[in-house]
C-alpha cells in the first residue's frame, strides 16, 4: 500500500488491508509521527507529511559533500574485493531494473553508496550519508518510476566503478557529484509539477 505525501491515512482500510486489529496501527503511526513521516492534525486525523523543498536541498547538498569525499578517497585505497562487492551490487540494481522492482533497486542503491562511504573508515561519515540516504530515497519514490527508475541513473553507478577500478579520484568524484545532481534536478522539476506533495 502506497500513500503519497498529504494524503490522508485511513486507519480502517489499514488495519483491513494488514489483517490486524486498531493498535498496532495506531503505534506504528505514533512512531511514525515521531520520525516526522506523518503529521497528526487535532479533530482530522493522520496524512502522511509532505516533503520539504528546503530539506531535500539540504540533504542533497550534504550528500554530495560527503560521497564526493568518500569516492575519491576510495579512489585511492580501493582494493579488488572493495571493487568485487560494488560490481555484485551493481549486478542486483540491473537485476532490479529489469523487473522494474522498485523495492530491490531502492536497498541496493542504498548498499553501493554506503559500501563507498564504508570504505573511507569514518563512522560518523557514513551515518550522515546514511540519513541523506534515506531523506532523498523517500523523496525519489514519489517520482514517476521512468524517471529514476532507469538506465542514466545506473550508468552513473557503472562510470563510478571504472574510475574506481583506475584509481582515478577526480573523475570518480565528478560522477559521484553529477549522479546527485541529476537526482536533484528530477526532485526540483517533480515539486513544480506536483506541488501539493510538497512543502517551502
């Protein structure tokens, strides 16, 4: 079941399509509102959030940041086993693309970041790009599948590994940086176009 920002969430059809009873629903919910996936409004009930413009940039820019430093440090550290997981990988998002499995391509997009950021030995790094992860892989879900769901974006995932295995840091860094960028130009043209999911 996939509700889309600001839609309203209706805790009997939930509890129906989950075969459970009210409380376990109103619990996930609470924890939900706690982790700011869904607002509670007082006499209206629960919607889920609508994503911020402003956060989104900010998580985006953060990203960048940090995986343009981790890919050129692994750049130049990178040892064949390092090479060897992205290659799998990247074999599980062209398994994912073939059979349009938004669910499988989201983890193993997930997987080949952080295995770069893992590679830098900084755990407070990883973690940022992590959270960044998630932030942007909410928002990219929202897309019309054609748009991220493709071959550009694991093109970019293809060209980072080649520039790994030659060791060549500027060019790993720039496609890293670009891969975020075209992440974020989709997002900003998608708030235009559908501007009730999201908010300043």
């Amino acid at each position: 079941m996939k509700l889309l920002p600001g839609s309203f969430i209706d805790k009997s059809v939930l509890c129906r399509e989950m075969n459970v009873s009210r409380q376990p629903v109103t619990t996930a919910l609470s924890q939900l509102e706690r982790e700011g996936l869904v607002e509670v409004l007082p006499q209206r009930g629960s919607y889920v959030t609508r994503l911020s413009r402003k956060a989104i940039a900010e998580s985006l820019g953060i990203r960048a940041a940090l995986e343009s430093y981790a890919t050129r440090r692994m750049a130049e550290r990178a040892t064949e086993a390092d090479l060897a997981k992205l290659d799998a990988i990247v074999a599980d998002l062209d398994e994912a693309l073939q059979n349009h499995d938004e669910t499988k391509y989201v983890a193993a997009n997930h997987a080949f970041h952080l295995a770069i950021a893992g590679s830098s030995g900084f755990g407070k790094l990883v973690n940022q790009v992590d959270i960044g992860l998630a932030m942007t892989a909410r928002a990219a879900r929202m897309l019309p599948s054609d748009i991220w769901l493709n071959q550009s974006f694991q093109e970019h995932h293809r060209d980072i590994v080649s520039a790994l295995r030659k060791h060549d840091g500027v060019m790993a860094c720039d496609i890293a940086a670009a891969h975020i960028d075209t992440l974020g130009e989709a997002l900003l043209r998608y708030s235009v176009e559908r501007p009730e999911y999201f908010v300043d």
